[in-house]
C-alpha cells in the first residue's frame, strides 16, 4: 500500500506539484482569512441587533395594567419587534408585523431558551422565525413586572449567508485565476528544464558506440548560468561536450591503429618474402642433393 502510494504520487510532474502546493497554500490563507472575517462580520452585526435589542427596551412604556399589543402599540416599534409583558394582566405578548401592525401572539408559540448572566437569550417563535431576547423585571410595590423584549435574527442570518457566499464565490474565482497565473508562469520557468529533457532524450537515443560526434545540444537561451534550470542546461552542454571529446578521442586512436597495422603489415611484408624465397632454394638444394 505505501509503495503504490508513493508511486502514484512521484506520477504527479513537477509543474502539477507546484501548482497544487502553491493554490493549497493559499486556498487555506484565503479560507482562514474569509472565515475570520465572517466571523468578526456576524460578531458586529450581533452587537448591532442587541443594541437594537436594548434601545427598544428602554422606549417601552412600562404599565402595570396593560396587556402587551396595547403597550407595543403606543411604542411605535420598528417591524418585527417581539414583547412579552408579565404583570397584572397576566403573561401577554405581541409583535409587529410587516406592515406595521401589532399583532397579539399565544405566549405557547415562544420557545426560548436558558437566559445567559445578562439576562439575554435566543428563541423561535412559531411561524416567526428565530429571536433575540432580553428579559427585564421591575417590582411595583407588591405587583412584579417584567418584560422580555426582541428582535428577529433574520437580518443576521442574512446578511452572514450573503458574506459566506460571497467569500466562497471569490475565494473560487480568486483560486481559478491565480491556479491559471500560476500554471503559466511556472510553465514558463520550467520551459528551459523541458528543453534539457528533450535534448537528454534525443542524446541517450544516439547510438554511441558508432557515433563519433554528438551534434545535440541545449539551446544558448535554455543556459544562464543566473538560474537553477540554466545551470542544469549549462552542465549537461558540458558533460556533451566531454562526451564528445572523448569519442573523437577514441577515433583517434582507432585510426592510428589502423594506420600503425597498415604501416606494419607493409614493413613487414619484403623480408617475409625474402626468407619465403630463401626457404624455398635451401628445400631445393636439399631436394636436388637427395636426387644425385
């Protein structure tokens, strides 16, 4: 399993390993940075809605005898706005609607839940949506009195699924575009690496044991010496060379063995002939001697 990993991995080239560390990279920093903002984003938009909260709290007219649609009425909240009174009258509540309107609300419909140290909580309200709420109580005499008071947290909501959308949709196109910059550029850099390649390749396909020259070589533009790639294209223009220096070497040497048997066989040709002649009178004369 680790040896098939690692081949599948060393299949990836170079470019493609590039791109995908370098779009990675900085996928996480633009994910990590829209994330963050976010959520500083939501934070301040949650400050903003409790505040909102808190101002129309205090514009509320507190009275003891009132049921909660009477009191949301002379207060002329904003749309939305949810109060929930106990007092004499007993638990009322009331909200205004999208037109304006204070509607009267079954108090059963509020599923809130547990209060913080500040006395705040969220809540859904049926048909309604969720809520923001700050509870407050007073005591008038031997009468108890309290208000919960709240706003939607649609607004919100909203607004943090329009910035999530957003980020993703610039993040994406962000990603594509630098993936396409970066893909060029790097293609362009590995260009002379690409050129040594090619040349290696033609070169190892030479058949060196007849060759006597190696005409290959890595182009002037793919061997600055100023760069890594360039440095790789200098060297192997080098190694070629020595290659070929060492072949016209050898050539060298074959041709003057060549030259040293042909000088040879030459010279030695005359005296061979003489001591055949020789040979051959000696083994007449001792054929002639043999007869008589």
């Amino acid at each position: 399993m680790i040896a098939g990993s690692r081949w599948r991995r060393h299949r990836w080239s170079l470019q493609a390993r590039l791109i995908t560390a370098v779009v990675s990279f900085v996928s996480v920093i633009l994910i990590t940075v829209g994330l963050g903002t976010g959520t500083v984003l939501e934070s301040v938009l949650r400050e903003n809605l409790d505040a909102k909260v808190t101002r129309a709290q205090d514009s509320i007219v507190l009275d003891l005898n009132s049921r909660a649609e009477d009191i949301l009425s002379r207060s002329r909240q904003e749309r939305g706005t949810l109060l929930v009174v106990n007092n004499i009258a007993g638990w009322t509540a009331a909200y205004v609607d999208d037109d304006n309107n204070v509607r009267t609300l079954d108090v059963s419909r509020i599923e809130a839940g547990p209060l913080d140290e500040a006395n705040w909580a969220y809540a859904t309200v049926d048909r309604l949506g969720d809520y923001r709420l700050h509870a407050q109580s007073a005591a008038y005499s031997t009468a108890p009195y309290s208000t919960i008071t709240g706003l939607p947290t649609s607004e919100v909501t909203s607004v943090s699924a329009r910035i999530v959308t957003t980020v993703a949709l610039l993040t994406t196109g962000g990603l594509l575009v630098l993936a396409a910059i970066i893909a060029f550029l790097i293609r362009r850099a590995l260009a002379p690496l690409r050129s040594v390649a090619a040349t290696a390749s033609r070169v190892a396909a030479m058949p060196l044991a007849e060759a006597v020259t190696i005409t290959e070589r890595v182009p002037d533009d793919d061997t600055d010496t100023h760069t890594e790639v360039g440095q790789v294209g200098h060297a192997l223009n080098t190694l070629l060379d020595h290659v070929e220096n060492s072949l016209a070497a050898r050539q060298r040497n074959e041709d003057r063995m060549r030259a040293f048997v042909a000088d040879a066989s030459h010279e030695l040709r005359t005296p061979l002939a003489s001591i055949r002649g020789y040979s051959e009178l000696s083994l007449r004369g001792i054929r002639q001697a043999e007869a008589a």
